[in-house]
C-alpha cells in the first residue's frame, strides 16, 4: 500500500469518526429547546423573547441586566423580573426594595412550577426564585398560594392605567396570590408553608406599602400592584401568563404592553437574565455540567490516534530502499548535443540549440512565454533583480550565430557565459 493512499485512508477515517461523534451528539435531540427558565432570550414556549420583541416594536429598547440587584441604580427606571431560577441574596432583596423606595419600577412575576415543569400541588408552591422570593413577598404582605384551577380566567378588580382594555387573562397554573392583613397571620401562613418559625418570628411586613388589587381569579389573586416609596412593584401570580405559549391567550398581551405603558414607558426596559444565569458570569449556571460531548471528543482522538499509529506501523514487506535516480539538468543535455554538433562541423545547428535552451530558461525566469519579444524576457528578469539586459543581449547574440558560421572557440564562450547566467537563475 502506497503512503499517499494510507494517509487518504487515514483521512477517511478521521472524518468518519467525527461525523459519527456529531450524530450521537445529536441523537434524541431535537431543535426543540426544552429548557424552561422563562428567559427573554428563549423562543421557546415557556421563553418570554416575545414579550421583548413586542415591546421592541413599540420603540422601547429592550436591554438585558446581568449584574446582581444590588447593583440597580437610578439609570434604571423600569425591570423585569420573570420567573427568577437562583435565588437571591438578602442585599439582593435589601437593595431591590430600596431602589423601588426611590422611584423604580418593578414587575416581579413567578413561577409557581417545579423544576421538572409539573405543576405545583399542595399548600407550597415550590418557587423558582428560591426561599427570598417567598421572604420578599412576605414583606409587601404577599403569600403564594396553589389552590386556583389551570386554565381560570381573570378578570379585573379595580380599574386603572393598568387594566385599561382589559376583559380577563388567562392564568395558565394553579398559583394565586394571596394578600395577609397583619403579621401575625402572616407568620402563620408561612409556617404552614414550611418555613422554620425563628426566620418567621423575626419577619414583618413593610409598613409604607399601599397595596391595590388589579386582577382577581378564582381562590386569589392574579396581579397586585404594591406602592413603595415613589415606586411601584407589579407581582405577577404566574410568570407564564407572559410566556410565548400564553401571551396571545384573551387579553394577556394587552396586559403585557399596559405593564410597560401604563404609567408612561421609559426609553429602557431592563430584563433580569442575571437569575436565569444568562448573559452572567455564571455561565450555564447549572450545578452540573454535561462533560459527554467532551469524553466522546477524547475518545474520537484517541481513535485517531490509535489508526494512524496502526497504519504508520503497517509494513507490507521487507522496505524497499529507492535507487538514486538524479537526472542531469537539460543545459547539460544540451551541451551535450552542442558538442556532438561542433564535432561534426555544425555550429550553426549547435549556436541554434544553445540559444533555443537559453531562451526557455530565461523566459521561464522571467515569467513570460519562450516566445516572447526579448525586452519583455528583459523587464521580467530585471524585476527579480537579474542582469536583465546583459542575459538578454547574449540571447540576441546567440540567435544570431545560429544564422552563420560559427568556429568552436566562440561556441564554447558563448556556452561558459550562458552556463554562468544559468547559475543565477
């Protein structure tokens, strides 16, 4: 087997086993995105990339905050918080209500789904944003609850900028919120929950917040808005009455664009990816990482590796040393038949061969054809720095011997200059 026909099957292999790799990548699964984390970068049903697309249509640019929420400052007018997954810290919450106090808006919607997408059940509902979300809640006199009907309609409490054009909205789970009217009953509500009673003990409800009811379902509550300080913070009872899936159900869009509009939209609206870990420094933000594709890339290596050590070591008998096979140039070749014509009382014949020879060399120095006019073969070999004229003039001198007679003694002077033009080439 020839080397050049073992390297083409090496190749072969090599892109054998990568497309085999890319396949079982692939293999049970398909372009659908099944993450549901309710990001305004996802398209997929649970994704809220609609939302901020519409709003984007309407002239508002959307931007993406992925900084912590401490971090919120006055720059920032309005924020979206949509079915946050890590939870967050309590300077997180600390510096939230703080910024709202100072006149920022917030729509905080959540999601009340496990992280497998089941539904929640029960007297808890197992909150995306983790345990400070509940907390968070808990200090507007907010609870979550799970005792609504999938599916239920909305419909609206108290009409305001907010509900404007609005008939009902479709709350797709079973999550409602629930208002409490003092702590104590508060604190009790959250034990039930599952939250331990000393952090329960020492919660209290913020007392310069003015809640308002907007839209009302079955066993709670859909939408309420709390006033803060000089802002406003717009609690959601599920984040997915603005997923993609969801947002054209009744009049969930009209909502949406009023959550934005209704008190006048700024030239911004910043959505949270910070706790969806996009856009973070946090990566993937998963606890796990899939290391598959990198193991099968380590093993499709090693395969490589292994077949060409294989086929480089793969002898088909004894090696065959090659015989040195040098060739004499063709200026040797040719002076060889000059000199059988100078023998032979030829010298025209053999001037001929010489400057026929000495043409194609300099032509092919100065990348021109050999039947070239001779100031073009003297302007090519002047541009790769030759003695363009002198090389040139022996040519003419050459082809003008072949014309006569011609004695040895110059024949052989004509072909030691040429041989030492031929040098430089």
């Amino acid at each position: 087997m020839s080397r050049s026909r073992r390297n083409y099957i090496l190749l072969a292999a090599l892109f054998a086993i990568f497309v085999g790799l890319a396949l079982l990548s692939r293999w049970g699964q398909g372009a659908f995105d099944p993450t549901r984390d309710h990001s305004s970068l996802r398209a997929n049903p649970w994704g809220t990339k609609a939302y901020r697309q519409l709003l984007e249509r309407c002239g508002v640019r959307a931007e993406t905050w992925n900084k912590p929420l401490d971090k919120l400052d006055s720059s920032v007018k309005l924020l979206m918080i949509l079915g946050p997954e890590r939870s967050l810290s309590e300077d997180e919450r600390k510096g939230l209500l703080d910024w709202v106090r100072e006149g920022g808006r917030l729509v905080l919607a959540i999601y009340g789904g496990r992280a497998d997408g089941s539904e929640c059940e029960g007297a808890c509902c197992g909150l995306g944003g983790g345990r400070n979300i509940r907390l968070l809640l808990a200090r507007l006199g907010l609870l979550l609850d799970a005792h609504g009907v999938s599916g239920a309609r909305a419909r609206v409490e108290e009409a305001s900028a907010l509900t404007a054009d609005v008939s009902h909205v479709i709350v797709p789970s079973e999550c409602r919120l629930v208002r409490t009217e003092g702590n104590k009953e508060l604190r009790a509500a959250l034990v039930e929950q599952g939250l331990d009673e000393e952090t329960a003990a020492e919660l209290e409800m913020l007392k310069d917040v003015k809640v308002r009811t907007d839209l009302v379902c079955q066993h709670g509550l859909a939408l309420v808005t709390v006033g803060l300080g000089k802002g406003h913070v717009h609690v959601l009872a599920e984040v997915e009455m603005l997923a993609n899936r969801e947002i054209s159900e009744a009049d969930n869009v009209v909502l949406a664009a009023n959550l934005v509009f209704a008190d006048g939209a700024p030239k911004r609206v910043y959505f949270d990816e910070y706790h969806h870990f996009l856009g973070s420094a946090f990566g993937a933000g998963r606890s796990e990482v899939d290391a598959r594709p990198v193991w099968w890339t380590l093993w499709a290596l090693l395969a490589v590796a292994a077949i060409y050590a294989v086929g480089r070591g793969w002898r088909f008998g004894a090696p065959v040393v090659r015989a040195d096979e040098g060739r004499r140039s063709s200026a040797d070749y040719v002076r060889a038949f000059a000199d059988i014509y100078s023998r032979a009382r030829a010298g025209e014949a053999a001037a001929r061969m010489l400057a026929a020879s000495f043409r194609r060399s300099l032509a092919h120095a100065a990348a021109v054809a050999p039947s070239a006019d001779p100031l073009r073969i003297e302007e090519g070999l002047k541009r790769r720095g030759l003695p363009g004229e002198e090389m040139v003039n022996l040519l003419s001198t050459l082809e003008r011997q072949a014309e006569q007679q011609t004695d040895d003694a110059e024949l052989l002077r004509y072909a030691r200059a040429m041989a030492n033009y031929e040098r430089m080439l």
